[in-house]
C-alpha cells in the first residue's frame, strides 16, 4: 500500500520535471572563424642625442732647438810680443802684428780641439842700439780647448799645446816648437757667432820667446 502512495506522489513530479526535455540535437551549425589581422605594436621611435664635438684642444707651441754644430771657425787680429837673439843682434819686446785663422771641433759639451794657423801682416823696427827689423812669419799649433759658461753669453776658455814659431830678425830666421797655453774669453752675439779674446804664449824658448793678444770672431757651421 505504501509502494502505491509513493508511486502517486512521485508521478506527477516526474511528468512535471521532464516534461520540456527535448532529444538533443547532435548536429549544430559550424562557427564560421573570422581572420583577424595581428597588427604588430608600434616600434618607439629612438631618437639619437646629437654628437657633441670637444672644442678644439689649445696646441702650444714648442720650440725645437737645433742642434748646435760641433764645428767652428774664426779669424783674429794679433798683437805680437816677441824676443829673440841671433849671433848679431838681441831683440826685445818687438810688437809685430799677425793675422790668425783657427778651426776647431767641439769633443764634448765642455771640450774642443783647436788647430791654429798664423802669419805676419807688420813687421817692426826695434832699436836697442841700432836699426833691428823684428818681423813675425809663422804660427802652426794645436790646442785643448776646455770651456766653461761663466755668466749668460760668457764663456771662459783655456788653450795648452803645442806651437812651432818662426820669427826673422834682420833676415836671420828663428824658429821654435814649445809647449803653448793661454786663456781667453767668448761672447756670444748670436747663436752662431761670438767675439773672442786671448792671450797667448806660443813659445818660451832662450833665444826666441813668442806672446800674442788676439781679438777676432767665432763663427759656426
């Protein structure tokens, strides 16, 4: 009796709740795909700083220096003092005058080699107790030539060598070779150019004894 209330009671639910249940309909319309354009994001544009340009560096200007030619040259004026003797007459303090050319090469910065050439332009005449014709005829020497700048253009310079000498007095020749020294001063006018002073002993022999005051010019090359 209870399985048929049941029954009454569940039918009409049932007829009610599946009542609008339809078959299901397997086949349905395709969805039609639509293409769709990818568009690509817009690349950012790089703007480039503009290129600063350094200003110009401030070149200074430097001097080069030449190289200083170890060669020089000169030609000097002379005033000679020369004694001598002979078998007929004795002079003393002739003063002749001569003409000087040197050419020299400077070793080391305080150090030159000098060679030196001489000749009589003035003859003199002495008179000690007659008419005695003092005339100086040649110089040949070679020197060391040790320098030192002593104030700004200034140099002091010493000469020792060698000297060979000949000086005529009344037609008689004298001649000598002796140890020569001496001592001077340069000044410098330009780079390439000094006024030159010495004082020289050429020969201190006995019988025949040679000084010489010189003044002249430097030049090199």
């Amino acid at each position: 009796m209870k399985k048929v209330l049941y029954s009454a009671y569940l039918l009409p639910i049932l007829i009610y709740a599946g009542g609008d249940i339809l078959p299901v309909d397997t086949q349905y319309d395709e969805i039609p795909v639509v293409p769709v354009e990818v568009i690509p994001p817009k690349k950012e544009e790089v703007v480039t700083p503009p290129k600063v340009i350094p200003p110009p560096k401030k070149v200074e200007r430097v001097e080069v220096q030449k190289p200083t030619s170890k060669f020089y040259g000169g030609l000097s004026a002379a005033y000679m003092n020369n004694s001598g003797e002979t078998n007929s007459v004795i002079v003393n303090d002739a003063n002749p005058y001569a003409l000087i050319a040197k050419l020299g090469y400077n070793i080391i910065e305080n150090l030159a080699i000098e060679g030196q050439v001489g000749t009589g332009v003035k003859d003199e005449t002495n008179i000690p107790t007659a008419s005695v014709d003092s005339e100086f005829q040649n110089l040949w020497a070679i020197y060391l030539k040790p320098n030192i700048t002593i104030m700004d253009k200034l140099n002091l310079h010493a000469l020792a060598g060698y000297a060979r000498t000949k000086q005529t007095l009344n037609s008689s020749d004298l001649h000598a070779t002796d140890f020569s020294y001496g001592a001077g001063l340069g000044y410098a006018l330009t780079d390439n150019m000094e006024v030159v002073m010495d004082a020289m002993r050429y020969s201190d022999k006995s019988k025949s004894k040679v000084d010489g005051y010189t003044v002249g010019l430097d030049f090199k090359f």
